[in-house]
C-alpha cells in the first residue's frame, strides 16, 4: 500500500485562493472516491470534499461555493480549488483514496489562512 502523494498547501491571507494535488498510485479502475478531509488543533477530522469514480461530488456545507475538486482518472489524481479562503478554513488536509477494502491517507498538508 502506498501512501498517495499530496502537493499545495501553505500560508494565504483570507479571501486568497490555493490549490491541493493528490496522486495516488495503482490501477485507475481500483479506486473508488477520492477526496480531502481537515483536522484542526484539538478537533475531530472531517469531511472537506469527496468526487467518485464517476464524477459525482459531495462538499461540506461549510466549503460549497468556494471549493471545487475535480479529478483525472488517467493520472488517479484529485484536485481541490480552494477560493475565498477563511480563517477558519485552517487546518491540516488529508487527502484519501478509497480501494476494495481498504482507504489510503496522505501525508497531510497544512493550510493556514491568516487575518
């Protein structure tokens, strides 16, 4: 199992915009969803963004409107555009990727939006 690969991330004033990148290996008709969650200090991890194999999407209330993630099957890459950033929106994000049986975690990516 090998852990996908996550790039992006950092440091933006709010309003700022950033883009996350998720490659995760194996064969493109093995995975399932792909997708990001966020855990911030002290907080449980939670759902940011997921997109199936298909293409159908699910997005927390808290990001619709401002987030979009997308996918390449061909590369078995994710993507999630992130505008109108908020100091809320800081946290670490933890890309994931949803094989028969198991799900694969990134690394995590921190996000940090300031005032």
């Amino acid at each position: 199992q090998v852990r996908p690969a996550e790039s992006g991330g950092g440091l933006v004033q709010a309003g700022g915009s950033l883009r996350l990148s998720c490659a995760a290996s194996g064969s493109a008709f093995s995975i399932n969803d792909m997708g990001w969650y966020r855990q911030a200090p002290g907080q449980q991890r939670v759902l940011v963004a997921t997109i199936t194999r298909g293409g159908s999407t699910k997005y927390a209330e808290s990001v619709k409107g401002r987030f979009t993630i997308s996918r390449d099957n061909a590369k078995n890459t994710v993507y999630l555009q992130m505008n109108s950033l908020k100091p809320e929106d800081t946290a670490a994000y933890y890309c994931h990727a949803d094989f028969p049986g198991f799900t694969s975690w990134g690394q995590g990516n921190q996000v940090t939006v300031s005032s």
